[in-house]
C-alpha cells in the first residue's frame, strides 16, 4: 500500500520560512518524479513545485520561483519543501504527489496522479 504523508506545515508570519516533508512507503520512490501542490481555501489545487527522479531538473510555478526550493533524498524516500520569504497568499494546504511522468505532475494533471498525500496546513499571518 502506497502512503505519502506530509509533514512540517504550521504558523508562520509573513517572511519567515518553512520546510515541508513528504516520505513514501510502498513505492519504488527513485522511479517517481515527485511534486508538490497546494489550495487555498475556495480555489483549486495548483502545481507548486516538481523534482526529477533522481533530482537532476526541478520546476516552479512562476508565483513561488525564486523563495522555493524543491528536493530529494532517494535513499530516504523524502522530499523537501523548502519555503522562504512566505507571503500571506501562500496560505494553503500543501499536499505532496508521486508519479512516474513528468508531464503528469509538472502539468498538474490532478486526475490522473498516481499518488496524493492527505496534505500538511501552512498559514501565513500578515
């Protein structure tokens, strides 16, 4: 049985930082391009971020470029979230997902996503 399970979310004011967690079990993890995504309360699930199998190419959406950083550490089966300069609009539940494509995750093709997270809640008081 495939789990992701999210961790390190919480409160934070506005310009500080986080750094979300995401460890698999019941997968090969080094055979997935792994990604973040988010929602806000009222709006849709949006691609964050997107790392390659062995960590080689990553991907950003343009509104978190520059303050995220996404990685990987294979023989730990993790993924990492690391959010700096967090703004008040980055307040949202950030799930983490796995998937063999890249196009299915950086493409943010929610409905055919191998695998999804429960997610971890980040709040950004301004």
């Amino acid at each position: 049985q495939v789990q992701l399970v999210e961790s390190g979310g919480g409160l934070v004011q506005a310009g500080g930082s986080l750094r979300l967690s995401c460890t698999a079990s019941g997968l090969t993890f080094s055979r997935y391009v792994m990604g973040w995504f988010r929602q806000a309360p009222g709006k849709e699930r949006e691609f964050v971020a997107a790392i390659t199998w062995s960590g080689g190419s990553t991907y950003y959406a343009d509104s978190v470029k520059g303050r995220f950083t996404v990685s990987r550490d294979n023989a730990k089966n993790t993924v990492y979230l690391q959010m700096n300069t967090l703004k008040p609009e980055d307040t949202a539940v950030y799930y983490c997902a796995a998937d063999p494509v890249l196009s299915t995750v950086v493409g943010g093709r929610r409905e055919i996503m191998d695998h999804w997270g429960k997610g971890t809640l980040v709040t950004v008081s301004s």
